[in-house]
C-alpha cells in the first residue's frame, strides 16, 4: 500500500510539473506573468486561436477551428537533434499525429529549434523527462525563471502559433482533438512508452507552441492528456546524458520532408 501511494504522489508532482513547463499562452503578451500563473491559467490567448471545447471523433477535420490553417504531416518524418556534437534520431509519426507532427517538422525546418536549451530534466526520483524547445531559451540573457513561458511566435504575423491537443485511440480512424481522452478506459496509438516525443502544454489542452520533451521511462499516466508524436529510435544514450542547460546544436530533417504540407503551398 505504502508503495501504491508514493508512485501516486510521485505521478501528481511531476504532471504538475510538465504542466507548469508548458508554453505559456500570455508570457508573449505580458511580460508580467510568472511561469507559475501563466501555466496554471485557464483562460488565455490559446482560446483564441483553437477552440477549448471537446471535439467528437465523429466530426471531421474540417469542422475543426483553425486546423486548416496549421502545417500538417502527411506519413513519416527522420528528425536528428545534435546535443553536445552527438545525434538523437527521431521517427516523426503524421500518420497518427499529423498536425502535432506537422507542427514539429515545420519548425524544425525553419531552424526554429538551433541553439534552443533543455530547461528542464527531471531524474529524480524517478526518472521522467528532459524538456526543451522553448525560443526564449536562444537568448542567453533570458533569465532562467522565464524559460518554459515561451511559445513560437510566426514572424509573419507577430502572433503565437499554438496547436490543439491531438490524441489517437486505437480502432480510431482520425484523432481526438481540443480534450483530453481517457486512455485507461481504451489505449492510445501513440503511448508514453521510453523515448517517446511529445508536445509540452499548460492546463489548457490547445497550448503546445515549439516545447517538446523525451520520456526518459515508460508514463503510462501521461497518455491522452498530452500528444505524442514521435519516437527515439537511434541515440537514447545520448538523452540519457542530456543535463539542465544543454543546448540543441542544431536540429535536420533528414528524410520525409516532402510529406510536410503547408496551407497555401
């Protein structure tokens, strides 16, 4: 029993930890925010730029607000993260996440992610995640308090892109959108298994930006709340060493690029 409770505890500290490591959705907006407030807020930016509410599976994507406008993943994708001059290689997966995945890769190839930090690296006491990709995090005079407020903010419009949460259930045929789903009562496509790669996010379920983090163990607890999208396939060593601070070298599509798929392209 004594056991049965600490992995409990042990499961409620780090979800609120991922949580408060989630892009902030009014960090670009107000500079008054702390990463605390931000991420804990339920009413922000996000929920106007994708809608909050439960989206059935019945309904198509094109019912869905804003989904159109999103880059989108159309098959499978090689990424590799050069950390410390070694490579991480990751199987990108837009045949069950393609707007997550879309998001990714589309960043990726805008060299979005070069020089950004791992603010976050949690070992203890159990291993858990490494967490990166907040574009605050180039600027080596952002103080270190900032860092996983930050959301990509699109030159082109001055405004954040965010995503809504996408999950897969098995037997499915098109992902759950804008909710997260239960995954204890039916499994996912795309489990937290180790090495898996998914999307960081606040409370609000539509407010992954560019944060992504590694499950350094299998977190069967974090499936449907948040969206994985890919898998390290090759240099799981190298995550393994990865420490608070460590930068991303660079980051390359190295195969499917072709299957990225830009609105209006």
């Amino acid at each position: 029993m004594r056991l049965k409770i600490s992995q409990f505890l042990f499961s409620l500290v780090i979800i609120s930890a991922l949580m408060l490591g989630g892009c902030s959705t009014q960090q670009v907006a107000s500079n008054t925010s702390s990463p605390i407030s931000t991420a804990t807020s339920t009413t922000n930016e996000a929920s106007t730029k994708t809608t909050t509410e439960a989206t059935s599976v019945s309904q198509t994507n094109s019912d869905i607000p804003g989904l159109a406008d999103l880059p989108r993943l159309e098959g499978k994708a090689t990424v590799v993260l050069t950390v410390k001059g070694s490579p991480i290689t990751i199987e990108v997966d837009g045949t069950d996440a393609p707007i997550t995945a879309g998001n990714f890769v589309d960043l990726v190839q805008k060299g979005v992610y070069d020089g950004l930090v791992f603010h976050r690296v949690v070992r203890e006491p159990q291993p858990f995640v490494v967490q990166g990709g907040d574009p605050q995090s180039k600027d080596p005079k952002v103080s270190a308090d900032r860092l996983g407020t930050g959301s990509y903010i699109d030159p082109k419009t001055g405004n954040a892109r965010y995503i809504p949460l996408e999950v897969k259930a098995k037997g499915s045929d098109t992902p759950i959108y804008n909710k997260p789903f239960d995954a204890t009562a039916q499994a996912v496509v795309l489990p937290h298994k180790q090495g898996a790669v998914a999307m960081a996010r606040s409370q609000a379920p539509d407010s992954a930006s560019a944060q992504f983090y590694i499950a350094l163990a299998d977190l069967a607890f974090l499936d449907g709340n948040y969206a994985v999208f890919g898998n390290v396939t090759q240099g799981f060593d190298v995550v393994n060493k990865i420490q608070q601070g460590d930068r991303i070298d660079s980051a390359k599509v190295t195969q499917g690029a072709e299957n990225l798929k830009i609105p209006g392209q």
